[in-house]
C-alpha cells in the first residue's frame, strides 16, 4: 500500500548570524546602541563574546545590516506602490499596510531604524539617509496628487506628510504593548483613522 502522507517540509533554519542579528535588536532597543556592547551580547545569546566574531565582524556590522535591510524593505515596498496605477488614496492605503507588516514582522529592528541610525558610518549612512529622503518624498508626491485629484483635502501638505509618517513611524513603539489588537483590525482601523480626515 502507497503512503499517500506527504513528508513534512522542514522550516529554514535562522542562520547563526541571524540570530545574532535579532538579539542584538532586542538589546538595541531597549538599552540604545551606544550602551551595547559585544560582552552584552554574547551573555543575552549565553556564549562567548569571542564565537561572536566567527559570525559578525563588529557591532557596526550589526547595526548596518538591521538598519539597511529594513530601510531597502521600506524603499521596495513604497516603489512598487509609485509605480502602480491606484488612486493616490489607495497608494497611501498601500504604505500604511506597508508599515504594519514591517511593524509585526521586526519592531525591534525599527527601534534601530528610527533611533540608532545617526551612529551608521560613512557610505552606509549616506545610503540610508538618501533611502529615507526619498521614501519622504515619494510619500509627499502622492499626498500632493491626491490634493490635485480633489481625494485628499487641501491641507498643508507638510502636516499631512509628518502626521501620518510619525505615527507610522512609532507602531513600533506602542502595537507590542496591546493585546487585544488581531493585525487585521490594525490595518483596517489605522487606514480608517489616518484617511479619514484627508478624504
């Protein structure tokens, strides 16, 4: 007789380096990077600060690779929502789902992104300062669209911009806390809540 179970696909192991990536996160957010040290995290991953360095050359790599990845996530997510042909209301709809799943997926990397970033070095800093200008700047065009459509009301298109990024800046900080929050009535009550006042 054939079995006709299929065999179980096994789930991708977290790399060595990985792991080492979020606890630093962990840490990162709740001391600052500049408190941090290697020591720091090898107790909090219960090794030798020394094995760290088979996997990770410094706490600057560590930093770079949280920041960066998650700010190219950011700067794929938003260009393909430019490049769509939704409404500007829609587009903004986009980014605000954007920003939840980053949100529920890595709020630790984000207190990096939005707190630690100033101590990235040289090209890494210039690389992250230009993906963040221009994710700033994508986000006002469609805010600027949707004014010229007649979607968005004529508000001062600077308040818009700060209002709505700030507070989707700092879901980080305040989505952990709640427990009564399932992601599905995030999105819906956010995009409610953010558009409600511009439509």
């Amino acid at each position: 007789m054939i079995n006709s179970r299929k065999t179980p696909v096994p789930m991708k192991q977290e790399s060595r380096k990985q792991e080492i990536v979020n606890a630093a996160a962990i840490l990162f957010k709740e001391k600052g990077y500049s408190a941090v040290t290697m020591r720091d995290l090898a107790t909090a991953m219960g090794i030798k600060a020394a094995s760290l360095y088979n996997h990770i050359q410094s706490k600057q790599e560590i930093l770079s690779t949280i920041i960066i990845e998650l700010a190219e996530e950011f700067t794929t997510g938003m260009n393909q929502i430019v490049n769509s042909d939704h409404s500007a209301i829609q587009k903004l709809e986009n980014i605000i789902s954007l920003h939840i799943d980053v949100t529920l997926r890595n709020s630790d990397g984000l207190a990096s992104l939005n707190n630690d970033w100033m101590h990235l070095e040289e090209d890494n800093l210039l690389y992250f300062e230009k993906m963040r200008n221009d994710y700033e700047e994508n986000f006002r065009q469609i805010v600027i669209s949707g004014v010229n459509t007649n979607e968005i009301k004529p508000n001062n298109i600077e308040i818009i911009v700060f209002s709505t990024l700030s507070t989707l800046r700092t879901l980080y900080l305040w989505y952990p806390k709640q427990k009564n929050i399932e992601a599905d009535m995030l999105k819906k009550d956010m995009i409610s809540v953010l558009l409600k006042g511009l439509v």
